[in-house]
C-alpha cells in the first residue's frame, strides 16, 4: 500500500529529524503503564481500525491511545526507528526489510492475510500469463504487490528482462493506464474498481500464489524495548486488535459502514477492500499452518519461511544486504506475548 | 579575491569538512548515534564502493548520476534558452510583463511534487516528464530574474545610447546586454541549484534509475547508507555544477564587478 508521495516525503523527512533529536528511549519498568501508547496504521481502511473509531483501544489499555498514520511501509519503518509509534500493522515486505537491517521490532504474528484485495489487472488484449512478455507492467514500489509481481514472473518462468516494471504510485497508475502508457499493474483495492471498470481484465488474485508456497500478508509489529518495558500492553492490544477482527467477521457491512464513514471513502470500496483480506485469528496463526508455537516450532513454520523468502527475494533485487537478513525470522517473533494474550 | 585569500578559503574549508568528517565517523564509533540514523563515513565508503562495483537495482552508480546529470542539463539548457528571452522580454515591454507575470508568480513558488499527477496526464511517464518538471521550476526561476536584471540597466546609459545613436538591437547588444550579463549569471546560476533540487520529484515518475530515484527508494528499505550517499552525491553534483557556472561566468563577463 502506497499512497501519494508528497505523504511519504513529509513522514521520511519528520522520522529522520525526530530521530535524530529522540536520544535516549523511555526506559519503562515491567508491569506498568506507559503514559501513551502510538499505534501506527496505513492510511486507507482496515477493519482492526474500526477501534479507533470508537475508542475500544483507549478503554482496554487504560491509557492515552495516540495514532499515527503512514501511506506505506517505508515510512512506518522510519517511524518505528524514530522511536514515534509503538505498534503498527503493515507489510511484510518492508517489516522484512526493517529486520535486516536489525531494526530493534519484533512480529506479532499475521492479522492480514492478501487474498484478494491485490490483483494483477491487464489490458484486454493480454489473454494470459505468458502475454506480459514484453509488456509495461506498473506497481507500486516497495510493496508487497511489487513482490508478488515478481512472484509471478518467477512461478511461471517467464522472461523477465523482456518485462518493463514501472514503479508508480495507485493514483499515478491510474493516470498512467488512461493515457495508455502501461499494459498491466499489480494493485490493491479500491484501486482495481477503477480499472475494471474501464475495461480492464482481472489476471489473477494474491490467494493464487499461496500453492505455490507465495504468502502476502501484514503483520503486527511493536518496538522490542516496548513490549521489554510493558509486556502487559502488548498483551492487551494483542487481543484488542483480535476483537476488532470479531468484530468486523460478526458484522461486515457494518464496520465497513463505519469505516467509510470515518476515512470519507465510498462503502462499496472500503466493504470490497477488507474482504479481500483473509483474517485468521492470532490463535490458529500459533499453529503449524502458521507461525508455530515457539522458536523452535517456529523454524519451519509456513510463515516464517515465506518471510525469509521475501528478504532473500529483497537481497537478489540489491534492496538489501544478504549478510543482513536473520538465521531464522522465528527469533524476531515475539511467542512469549502471543501466547500470554492467546492461551491455548 | 586574491591569491592568497583563496588559499586561505581553500584551507578553512578542508579543515572544516574534515572535522565533521571525524566527528560523524566517531559518533558512530563510540555509539553516540544509531549507525541506523546515521551511519558513519566509513560505511558510507563501503557502501559507495559496493554500488560501483555491483551497481544499484541492476544499474552501475555511474548510470545513477550520469542520468540524474543528463536530465538536469537538458532541463536546464532548455530553460535558459526559452527563460532568458521570456525574462528580457518582460524586463522591457509591461504590456507582455502585465500578461505573463501573473502566471509566473503563481507558478514559480508551487512545490512541484505537487504538479506531478497532472505532468503524468498530459505528458505520460517517460523522460520528458521528469526533464519538464525540473525544465518548469528552473525556467521560471530564470524568468524572474532575468525580468530583474533588465529592471536595473541605468536609464541613463540607455539615453546615452540612443544620442550615441544606438538603436533596437544595437541599444540591446551594446548598452543593456553588457550590464545585464553579470546579473543573468546570478539568475541562472540560480536557477541551476533550484532546477536541481527538483530532481528528487522528477524521479518519482516511474525512475527506475538516477540519484533521486536512489535516494527515495532506498529509504523504502530503511538503507540509510544509501540514503546518504544518495545525499553526498546529489550535493556534490551540484556543487560541481554551481563551480562550472562560475567558472563559466568569469570567463564570460571577466568585467563583472568592476565598474
């Protein structure tokens, strides 16, 4: 998720100057309450935000809740170095990025799985996979749909040299597929009713990666000193943030209508947006279908390889630096919380 | 400036640089600063020699700077070569000064960033955009004072001239151009850093190489090492830029400042 860059801009540049004023990081001591806890969120609708709305999370952690949006996972990653939220849910491409880069967070697990609220969309000259040889192919940079982009091409064996990727943001991707300057784009909701509605032709969806082992999702993060200094916080916006997913599974057209309502954005887009999303509970993500109970379960766990995927897929485009990626993402998954909030 | 005043500035300037120098490189050493935020000189090193050895997203670093400079030039070529007339013309006629300034003096401070949906849309996402935002808010810049520099040729060597019998592009060439030069150097010289520092927005539309380009997408990754170098190249560029400028303007007009 990407939104204008003038947003991106102004968030690198206040992360990088409050950085470098924020010196030493609030020391907390276990079992208290911090004064304010930031949670950082993406700028367009998710259903866990519907307790922004209303105030759930002020209530359940008895403190003062500030939030903190960001357009993209870039900026969120500034802002967690910048020490200026505490939580945030976002991609996993740049929280793979921020890991290898031994930015001090650590994983809470997957609220937000992309089913198929990310879909590549085309031209309808273009029948099938093999025609995007050759073609334009805009996606926003730095996202997860830039990594299943890739995805694609690598599944399939197609010849990725003959294939012009052009990194624009969903607005200027719309500009840019009106005027005729791009054959295809991997985008998200609400962006694609655009398109399909002018004409475009829906390729595939996220969720047709999964078989072959390709998972796009958003993951919870908090600061590792933190979640040291207030265990208890986090165990409580753990399953705070559950609640609010209970809450839009009882009654999607209802949060949707809220949500609407609270980011001025069309019903039909934000109700169309978060079923695209799959929403396993932080319970069953402790299984082996997902992150696995414990370190050691958790090596092999489907999750925690797809996300050394993405930080080796990150380390062959030349994002990242490979010697910087982590032995096993299991150790940057924070277990012990997940389990205290969610109790087999 | 004399000989030895420049070597005296020349001195200052390498005593000051490298004492930054060494105060970054050690406030990462002694862990006074997150290398995260600021990573030291020496990683920036590293990490300049890694992108020219292995390049950066499947570019070599000379790509990088090579397109960030041929974009800027051309913008700026083209900006001086419509600016200058646009300037001049509005320096001498009000009537064409009445016409055209409104639109300069609205477009001139407007953040380009913010012209960048609109460029996609009339001009799609090849180079020509990128060359024509950084082309837009250096050619304004040159406008404007170039308009300046005519304001303030002496109405009185323009009499002379013309009882001297000098006349239309005569009076222009002999009487005005003379003393507008040094001035239009200022306007250019200018306009070449505010041209510059557009290159970060232009290379937002669909660049997949170039400084800029560099820069903001590497920031995506938190590669603060990249960011920085980024920075230093794009900051010594421009001052290689600005040092050819002078250059160029001494040569041209050795008699600025001497009336």
């Amino acid at each position: 998720m990407v939104a204008p860059d003038i947003n991106r801009r102004r968030f690198v540049t206040l992360a990088a100057g409050a950085a470098a004023l924020v010196g030493a990081p609030e020391i907390g001591r276990a079992a208290e309450k911090p004064a304010v806890v930031r949670i950082g969120y993406l700028t367009a609708a998710r259903a866990w935000t519907i307790g922004m709305t209303d105030g759930s999370f002020d209530a359940a952690l008895g403190t003062k809740v500030e939030w903190v949006t960001f357009p993209a996972g870039g900026p969120a990653l500034s802002l967690l170095a910048a020490r200026q939220i505490d939580f945030a849910i976002f991609g996993i491409t740049p929280i793979a990025a921020g890991l290898s880069r031994k930015l001090p967070i650590e994983i809470l697990g997957s609220p937000e799985i992309v089913a198929t609220s990310e879909r590549l969309i085309v031209k309808p000259g273009i029948a099938g996979i093999k025609d995007l040889e050759g073609k334009r192919i805009a996606v926003a940079p730095s996202s997860t749909m830039s990594y299943a982009l890739e995805a694609v091409i690598r599944i399939n064996n197609l010849d990725s040299h003959s294939i012009k990727r052009l990194p624009l943001t969903q607005p200027d991707t719309i500009a840019a597929w009106r005027r005729g300057d791009i054959d295809a784009t991997y985008i998200n909701g609400p962006f694609w009713g655009e398109l399909l509605a002018d004409g475009g032709k829906q390729l595939l969806v996220s969720a047709d990666l999964q078989p072959a082992g390709i998972f796009v999702w958003n993951s919870a993060v908090v600061r590792k000193d933190f979640a040291d200094g207030y265990p208890e916080t986090v165990v409580a916006w753990l399953q705070t943030v559950q609640a609010q997913f209970d809450r839009y599974k009882a009654d999607p057209d209802g949060v949707s209508r809220a949500l609407a309502k609270a980011y001025g954005a069309p019903f039909e887009a934000v109700r169309d947006t978060l079923a695209g999303l799959h929403y396993p509970s932080f319970k069953e993500q402790l299984g082996p279908g997902y992150w696995g109970n414990n370190v050691e379960s958790g090596k092999d766990a489907p999750m925690v390889r797809a996300l050394d995927d993405v930080a080796k897929f990150l380390a062959d485009t030349g994002e990242i630096q490979r010697d910087g990626i982590p032995g096993s993402f299991a150790q940057t998954v924070n277990y012990d919380l997940l389990n205290k909030a969610f109790p087999a | 400036m004399n000989e030895g005043e420049g070597v005296r500035r020349l001195v200052l300037g390498l005593v000051s640089v490298t004492s930054v120098t060494v105060a970054w490189e050690s406030a990462a050493r002694y862990g006074l600063v997150d290398p995260l935020f600021l990573p030291p000189p020496t990683e920036v090193l590293a990490t300049a020699v890694d992108l020219l050895r292995h390049g950066y997203r499947g570019s070599p670093l000379w790509v990088h700077v090579g397109l960030s400079l041929g974009r800027a030039l051309v913008a700026f070529v083209a900006a001086v070569i419509v600016g200058i007339p646009l300037g001049v013309m509005i320096g001498i006629s009000p009537i064409f000064a009445g016409l055209i300034d409104p639109f300069v003096q609205f477009l001139r401070p407007l953040p380009k960033l913010a012209l960048i949906p609109l460029v996609i849309l009339w001009f799609g996402i090849g180079e020509f955009s990128k060359v024509f935002l950084i082309f837009l808010s250096a050619s304004l810049s040159i406008v404007v004072g170039a308009a300046a520099a005519v304001a303030n040729v002496r109405r009185q060597q323009i009499r002379a001239g013309k009882v001297l019998g000098a006349h239309g592009f005569a009076l222009f060439r002999h009487v005005m151009l003379p003393q507008m030069a040094p001035e239009l150097f200022v306007a250019v010289r200018l306009s070449l850093g505010i041209g510059w520092t557009t290159l970060i927005a232009a290379e937002m539309i669909a660049a997949d190489a170039g400084l800029g380009w560099m820069a903001v997408n590497a920031s995506a990754y938190l590669r603060t090492d990249i960011v920085m170098l980024g920075i230093v190249l794009l900051g010594l560029t421009g001052y290689v830029l600005d040092l050819a400028i002078v250059g160029l303007q001494r040569w041209v007009t050795p008699w600025a400042g001497r009336s």
